[in-house]
C-alpha cells in the first residue's frame, strides 16, 4: 500500500516544531564575561591597595635627578594629560554624533580600566623601572592575587605619565594602525588579515621605538632585566631589549585591528552576536560593547606583553646599578634584596 502524505509534509522530516534549533555563535557574551571579570579584578585591587594603606608616594632617594630627566619629566606630565583630555572629548562627541556609545570611546574606557594590570610586567622581578621623581603614589603589586613580587609597594606607577598614557595611546596609535591597515587593503586589494595588520603594527612601530629609545636615555623608564642578546646597550642603565617595543606596539595596534576588521553587519568581532539578544536595550548593548573591549585588550595585553617579557627577565644579564630614583627602596644598595640578576652594586 502506499502512503499518502499531505502536501505541507513533503520534503519535511517533521513539522517545524521538531526541527532542531540552530544555535547563535554570540563572541560577545564570552569577551564582555571575560571583560565583567577583569573589571571586577581591577576595582578588588585598586580598593585593597588603597585600604591597605601601600598607597602613598616612592621617595627619589639621595641620587640627585639631572636637569634634562627633570625637563623630560615636566614635559611628560604635563602633555600626557592634555592628550587624555583630547581623546576623550574625541571619543565623547563621536559618541553624541552617532547617538550612541561609538568603538572608540569603549577602547578608551576599556584601556584606562586595563592600567591596573601595568605593574603585572613585574610578577617574578621587577622588569621596569619608573622614575620615581614622577608623580605617584607606589604601586598595587602587592594587592594582585597571587603576586610574586614582596616589596613591589616601593616601586612607582607614575599618574600623570603612565595612567594618563592608557587613556590615550591605545586609542591614537590605534587609530594609526587602522589609517596604515586601511591604506595597505587600498593599494593591496588581496592582502589578506595577518599581513594587512603587520602593516598597522609596522606603523606604530616606527614611533614607538623611537619613544621608547627617549624614555631610556632620559631616565623616566628602565628595563633592569633584559635578555643581553636581544637588547641595545646591554649591560648599561640605559638598556632596551628589543622585544619589548615589539611587543608592546602589537599591543597598542590590537585596538585599530579590533576597529578595522569588522563582520558583514559592521560590528566590531567581538561584540558579534549582541543583535540577537532581544531583551538586551540600548544602554545594555551600550555596557555589553565596553566590556567585550575591555576583555578582548586584558587578553592581549597580558598573554601578548606581560607574559613574554615576564618569562624573559628570568634569562636576564648584569647591568650597572641603577640610581634611587629608578630602583627607589625596592632593590640595590640600602635595600633587603638585591636587583635582578648578576646588578653590580658601586662600592660604598
């Protein structure tokens, strides 16, 4: 006998309601629980260091501070944060335009709460120095689960320079990076993501070497642990591995390749998915895209920079004895421990 079907069963395994539901990749709920995380994190830490008390001023100690590092220091101090005042009246009339919270301003949100991981380059040994001739008031190391670094309150995280600089570098050489990845994708239509963002890194490179080269020999940075091979002037106070500027413009070119290369809806990759949460409003998706940002340049920033230049200060060489003002009461002369590896200390 043969059965007979009805037209609307035809060509259907069952009826619609047995079918089996396709599920919604949503990369957003994965980066702004990641983001939410390291939020949480930043806000537990800042508050511990502040109620502990560990937040008060590094003193310079007894080495005098040359007049060009001084010069240098009030430069910085004073330009970092009318660069941070442009970015963010930037992002906040980008914002006002597009009648909503717009990329850029997530990426500065998001990189000012990433400052608290900048002390984390120190987790085993203290990798980098701040002039403590900056305005600060110590550092929050000690206040990080699981820290490694005993003492590290004496090291300074300057506020007009560094915190300052999370505000606005990201951003600028972001966009940068975006400006030369555009570029490259217009004279080269089939170059394809990984070469088109060599070509953003590339262009923050060339200026973030330089920066990086001027902060050494000006005293308002140091890098006490380098691995001697990889590192210009190695041995000397002035010392710069070349990892370190590499690393750190991919860094800072991850929020233009994160504002560059969008999905076909023109959403940022890692809000993707935000559309199909119906019960998500306005002000919600708002929150949904700061903290997806927020995560995404957390990962980057630890797992690209922290974690690399963390693993090489422990193959570090010998160098000269830095000045107090840039081993201030951590290490050297004077202190409980010494400096990191094989640091000769000058004879009292």
């Amino acid at each position: 006998m043969t059965d007979l079907k009805s037209p609307d069963e035809v060509g259907h395994a069952g009826p619609p309601a047995e079918r089996p539901a396709i599920k919604t990749i949503r990369p957003v709920l994965f980066w702004s629980s990641v983001g939410a995380v390291c939020t949480a994190v930043a806000a537990y830490v800042y508050l511990s260091w502040i109620v502990s008390g560990n937040a008060v001023p590094v003193d310079p100690g007894p080495d005098p501070i040359p007049g060009g590092t001084r010069l240098a220091i009030t430069v910085f101090q004073i330009a970092c944060p009318i660069m941070a005042l442009i970015a963010i009246v930037y992002v906040v009339r980008k914002s006002l335009r597009e009648r909503q919270l717009c990329v850029e301003a997530a990426v500065v949100i998001g990189s000012a709460i990433a400052w608290w991981h900048d002390p984390l380059i120190n987790w085993f040994q203290p990798v980098l120095f701040y002039n403590a001739g900056l305005v600060n008031f110590g550092n929050w190391m000690e206040n990080v689960p699981g820290s490694l670094s005993p003492g590290s309150r004496f090291m300074a995280e300057p506020v007009l320079m560094i915190a300052m600089i999370y505000i606005w570098m990201p951003l600028a050489m972001g966009t940068l990076a975006r400006w030369a990845m555009g570029r490259a994708r217009h004279r080269w239509p089939a170059l394809g993501p990984v070469r088109t963002f060599c070509c953003g890194w590339l262009a923050v490179y060339v200026i973030e070497f330089p920066l990086e080269i001027f902060a050494v020999h000006h005293g308002l940075v140091a890098y006490p642990a380098a691995v001697p091979g990889a590192t210009l002037w190695a041995g000397q106070t002035v010392q710069l591995p070349f990892y370190g500027p590499v690393l750190w413009s991919l860094v800072l070119s991850s929020s233009g390749a994160l504002m560059f290369f969008r999905n076909r809806k023109g959403q940022i990759r890692v809000e993707a998915g935000v559309e199909t949460l119906h019960w998500a409003g306005t002000k919600v998706k708002a929150l949904l895209r700061v903290l997806a940002v927020t995560g995404f340049l957390h990962v980057v920033a630890i797992g690209v920079y922290d974690l690399p230049v963390n693993l090489a200060g422990l193959y570090a060489g010998p160098t000269d004895t830095y000045p107090s003002y840039l081993r201030t009461q951590y290490c050297g002369p004077d202190t409980p421990r010494a400096c990191p590896d094989g640091t000769r200390f000058d004879d009292p």
